[in-house]
C-alpha cells in the first residue's frame, strides 16, 4: 500500500467491519478475512473490445494485420533476423517480436533460442446475468480467486485448479467447477442459486519467477522477446508495447527493463513474483 501510494495511487487499507462497506456481498467471517486494500480508481476491461481497439487503431496508423495467418519458421543467419515463414508465404524483416504467449516457447525455438516459459492451464467462468449487486474486483491472495460482476450483470471469476495442469488441453472440467462454485460461495453466499452459464479454459504463458521477458535476446539481433507475462499481460500491455516500440525504434526508453531480460534466468538472478492469482 505505501509503493502505490507513493506511485500516485489512492489506496487504502480496510479493517475486515470495513469490506462490506465496499462489497456488502461478501461474507468476511466466511473468507477468514482480517483486512483487504480497496482502490477506487481500479478497474477491469473487456478483452474482445481492448484488443479489437487497439488493432483498428494500429490499422489506421498503417500496421498490417494478417489474421488466420501460422508462423511456421523464424530465418535468421545465426546472428540477425531476416525472414519469418508463415503459412501465406515469407516476410523479410530485421525484427521479431516474440509475443505469442503460451506459444512464445515453440516459436523461439524456431530461432534456436531456448526460453524456460511453461503453459499453464487456467479456467474462467460466467454465471447468468443478475441485477448489479457489487462493484468492486475482488481478488484474494489465500484462495486465488478472483470475481467481478460485468457491466451486463454477469459475474465472472476463476481460481487456481485443484492439481496444477501443465501443456495446452484445452477441456473444461467439472473439478474446477466444483472448486470454484464452492469457494465463491463461501465468499458471497448470495451467488449460491445463481446459474453458471459457461466456462472455458486459456492458459498462463508461466516463467520460473512469474514475470516477463522483456527486450532483445542476447547472440541474436533483432529477436525480442515479450512474453511469460503469467497473468499479468493484459494488465502490462499498454506500457509494455510503449517501451518495445521505443526499443525497436531506438528512443530512450521509459522505464528500464534490463532485469527482465532472458538471461537473468541463465544467471539465476531472479527473485518470485508472489501477486499471482487464478
């Protein structure tokens, strides 16, 4: 709380007879609650509309977008990039950025670059839509969860599966469900006799210390790297593509990403991320 503060943010500190007064749903003697952190400029975005936004704008500024388009080769000549091979043929270019997520493994190895990313299988789910109940995110460290009520009124949230899966199955499961339906109503007893219309499954691009690859890959000019985000990507995107964009172009960067680059892992100069949820 006192970093964010100091950062400009208006965060404060709730006693546990202080949450209801900002999520009345919440049952804090059912969530061993002592206290929470409450900031009211957070906020959360939808995915399909951020993402569908910042394409048609990249497009208005001239970026070229081939969608349904497989990489299937990055060509370099042991030094530099010169070509990626996708399934509608070749693209020269001097750079790449690897930002493909829990694939971003598989497509470094097309440049001969070894990452120690690993994809994690995560799940989501969204009930039917209810009158609005709550505003805030709530998110917990202990449990892992994290739910929201949408703008439309649905509630939607996911917590960490009872067994850690690992590779890209893609299958829902009813463990989660199980799991999820449960300690979200323990929370808010009110969601009991709600009813869950979906869920699905994505995956968390994870690195051994839960934090990103940032910049370019030592021995290889041109290949950098944005990836093993594990969970945080869509929060960091914004700022993330400021500074590669500065990077490529070769402006000063904003903030400095040296302590995130691949070889700090080779190095083992690399301390865990512990805000991870979901």
């Amino acid at each position: 709380v006192e970093m964010q503060r100091s950062l400009g943010l208006d965060v404060s500190i709730l006693e546990s007879d202080e949450i209801n007064d900002v999520v009345p749903i919440l049952d804090v003697e059912g969530m061993n609650a002592i206290g929470a952190t409450f900031c009211p400029t957070d906020g959360h975005a939808d995915p399909f509309k951020t993402t569908h936004a910042y394409a048609n704008a990249a497009m208005r500024k001239g970026a070229k977008i081939y969608k349904f388009t497989e990489v299937q080769d990055i060509v370099t000549d042991g030094e530099e990039i010169k070509a990626v091979k996708t399934s509608r043929g070749t693209i020269k270019t001097p750079v790449v950025v690897n930002a493909a997520g829990a694939w971003s493994k598989k497509i470094a190895e097309m440049a001969g670059i070894k990452l120690p990313n690993v994809p994690y299988k995560k799940e989501i789910m969204v009930t039917e839509r209810i009158a609005r109940i709550f505003d805030a995110m709530v998110i917990s460290f202990k449990d892992g969860i994290y739910f929201s009520q949408q703008e439309e009124g649905q509630i939607l949230g996911g917590i960490p599966p009872p067994e850690t899966v690992t590779g890209y199955e893609t299958m829902p499961t009813l463990p989660f469900l199980e799991h999820m339906s449960r300690t979200i109503t323990r929370y808010a007893p009110i969601l009991k006799h709600i009813n869950v219309l979906r869920q699905w499954t994505g995956f968390y691009d994870v690195t051994p210390d839960a934090l990103p690859i940032l910049g370019e890959v030592k021995g290889l000019k041109g290949f950098i790297q944005c990836n093993g985000f594990s969970g945080h990507g869509f929060m960091l995107s914004p700022m993330v593509a400021r500074l590669l964009a500065q990077l490529i172009t070769g402006e000063k960067l904003s903030l400095p990403i040296d302590r995130l680059n691949l070889e700090r892992f080779e190095k083992m100069e690399f301390e865990a991320e512990k805000s991870v949820v979901g």
